[in-house]
C-alpha cells in the first residue's frame, strides 16, 4: 500500500497547489488591477515595483492560506477520492481486500498535517507582518492620515483623542488626553500639536510623547503629575530627558492597539491576544474570547470538515466530479453557517464566547462519526467465480 498512498498524496498535493495557486493568484491579480495606480506612485517613490509588491503581496499569502487552507484541502481530498474512483481505481483495490477507510488514510493525515502548518503560520509567520497587513494599498507606506476614535487606556482611566494618526510615524495629530482628575495649572486635559508613540525603553515607560504642547502655561517649572502612587504625565520640571515644551503620557496602550485593534487582534499571534487580555490598559470585549478559542478549535474544525465530506463521496455511485463538488460546497455551507452563527452568539453576548465556539465541534463531531461509521465497517465481499 505504500505506493498506493504515494500515489494518492501526490494527487492531493498536486491538486490543493492548483486550487491554492489559483485562488491566491486571481486574488492577487483582481487586487493588483485594481490598484495599479497606487502600486506605480509607490514603485516610483522606492525606486523598486517589484519590491512594493513583493512586500504588500508576500504577507498577504501567508494571511489567505490561513482564511483558506480549511476549505482547500477538503476540496482537494474530495477531488482526489472522486478523481480516483472514476478511473475505477477505488473498485480494484476494495476487490484486493482493502477497505475504503485505509484507501482513504493517507488523505485524513494529510489534511492533519496542513491544518497543523496553519497553526504554524497563524501563530509565528502571520505576526511577523502584522503592521503591513494592517495597511491598504490606498496607505502603503502609512502617509495618509486616518481618523482616530477615542480611546481609553484602561489602566490610568485617561481618554485618548486626537484629529487623525500616521502610521509611518506612530504619531497622533493634534492629540487630546483627559486625565482621570484635574491638576493645578494643567487641569484635566493635556493637548499639543503632535503626539509620538515610544515603546519601553531603558528606564523610561511606554507612552505617548506630547511635542509642542498647548494651552499650559510654564510647562518646564511643573513637575510630574501622579495620582496616588502611579505616575500619569512626566513633566520637564523632574524630568531631565523632556523638552520644555514637551511631556510624557504614560501608557500600556501600544500605537496599533490604538489605531487598529481588529486588524491587531486578526493578526497578532493567540500569545499576543492573551497577554492583552491580561493587559489592564485595554477592554477587550467578548469577541477577543471567540478569537481566542476559535484559534484553539479551528484544526478539528478543518478535519471534522473533511470527515464529513469524504463520506459524500465515497458513497457517490456516479463518480461524477461536478457533483462531488456540489456536495462540497453545500457541506462547507453549512457548516460555515452554523460556525458563524455560533461565533456570533458569542461575541454579542447572547452565550458565553467559549461555548459559542466550542459549539460547533460539538454538533458536527457526532455526525462525522455517523457517516463514517459505514467506511470502517466496509469489508469486501468475497467474489466467487
């Protein structure tokens, strides 16, 4: 059997590579047609077209084989098996003795193993370019000016507002930041023309780094503002790294936490998502917890998916193709379905988000061992001259 199931691996490979490379590539085109324009300005700004789109494009693949590798392989392995048995392949090995659940074995550990890269790629590979997906072709290189929804960091109860943000800087025009109480001289807002996002570094703390401030008169005399035992503002009157007209706004909340968490939250690894959760500057709602553990579910999804769909076509007479694919696209809406709607459930809180997502494998679990009961039981019949 061992050249039996190199033969089928290689079939599946071949095929889940036509159907990958296909679907990546009419995205890439329709996507690349459609903004061929832009793609042009940025290759004459960088000197390099081909660089533009090797960086904007790149990423992008990664980010599709995670949205598509589910529905891929089950389309593949059912293509395969039905490819198999119109050439009647199928009937001569069953007439050997072998049983349709060991034909098809090679396959089920196929699509173990790509559903196991995809973790791979989700958790470690995706990450890594999480700010370029984060940008459109329309802002590629992160220039254009975006609207910024105000947003409080948690932690210190302190407002953050301001006109618009630029990426390419990690820097908020005409920033707003109301403090959770009023301050002699400062009052309770802190505003300037820029405000300049800094990571932790050395013996400062993350924050944000208000240039030019305005409407606080003898900034450099005052000194850090505090409330309690925790620092909020660190003012250029104690504060010797500071410009007099500049200050500090201590803050837990990163530039992309702030400006684009659903896209962060799509593309940040599930160890960045839990230790956001535990991150006492930001609210995540509950549909940060369906993210969590749909990540968890989303590999026995992708082969409960296809248990159930390999029994579609091992029990098709026809051997018909097209309508193994109709089988495939009518099970994989249906099943798309019900994990949508159950995710929905949870992120709006109308079911607890764990439940909502744990839901699904729950329901389609016994089903796929219902319809493939039959397959394990498969014995061929003796045949008598």
């Amino acid at each position: 059997m061992l050249l039996i199931d190199r033969y089928l691996l290689f079939q599946f490979v071949k095929s889940f590579l036509i159907f990958f490379i296909s679907f990546t590539g009419l995205y890439v085109v329709i996507d690349l047609f459609n903004n061929l324009d832009e793609f042009l300005k940025y290759g004459e700004a960088t000197g390099s077209l081909f660089g533009v789109l090797l960086s904007y494009y790149g990423p992008r693949v990664f980010s599709f084989f995670n949205m598509t590798s589910g529905i891929l392989t089950l389309t593949a392995a059912m293509f395969t098996v039905t490819w198999f048995q119109r050439h009647n392949e199928m009937t001569a090995l069953m007439a050997a003795g072998i049983s349709k659940a060991r034909i098809v074995r090679p396959l089920i550990l196929a699509v173990v193993f790509i559903a196991l890269l995809g973790v791979v790629n989700r958790e470690f590979v995706v990450p890594q370019f999480t700010d370029r997906l984060g940008r459109n072709a329309q802002d590629w290189l992160g220039e254009r000016a975006k609207d910024l929804r105000p947003k409080y960091d948690n932690e210190r109860v302190i407002l953050i507002n301001g006109k618009s943000t630029f990426a390419n800087e990690m820097r908020i025009l005409e920033p707003s930041f109301r403090l959770p109480k009023s301050f002699p001289v400062v009052k309770n807002r802190l505003t300037a023309l820029n405000a300049y996002y800094r990571p932790a570094e050395d013996n400062r703390p993350s924050g944000y780094l208000l240039d030019q401030v305005t409407e606080v008169e003898g900034l450099e005399k005052i000194s850090s503002l505090k409330d309690g035992e925790q620092i909020l503002v660190l003012m250029p009157g104690d504060t010797p790294w500071l410009e007099p007209n500049q200050c500090f706004v201590v803050s837990n909340l990163t530039f992309e936490q702030l400006t684009a968490s659903r896209e962060w939250r799509s593309y940040a690894s599930t160890f960045s998502l839990i230790s956001a959760l535990s991150n006492p500057s930001l609210d995540f709602g509950a549909d940060t917890l369906v993210e969590i553990h749909g990540r968890m579910v989303q590999p026995f999804l992708d082969i409960v998916l296809l248990l159930i769909g390999l029994p579609l076509v091992l029990r098709d007479e026809n051997r018909n193709v097209f309508l193994a694919i109709g089988w495939c696209l009518l099970t994989v809406m249906i099943f798309f379905m019900v994990n949508l709607a159950c995710r929905g459930l949870g992120a709006n809180y109308m079911m607890d988000p764990a439940l909502a997502v744990w839901i699904p494998l729950m329901l389609f679990v016994p089903v796929a061992v219902a319809m493939g009961a039959p397959l394990r039981d498969d014995t061929p019949r003796e045949h008598t001259a």
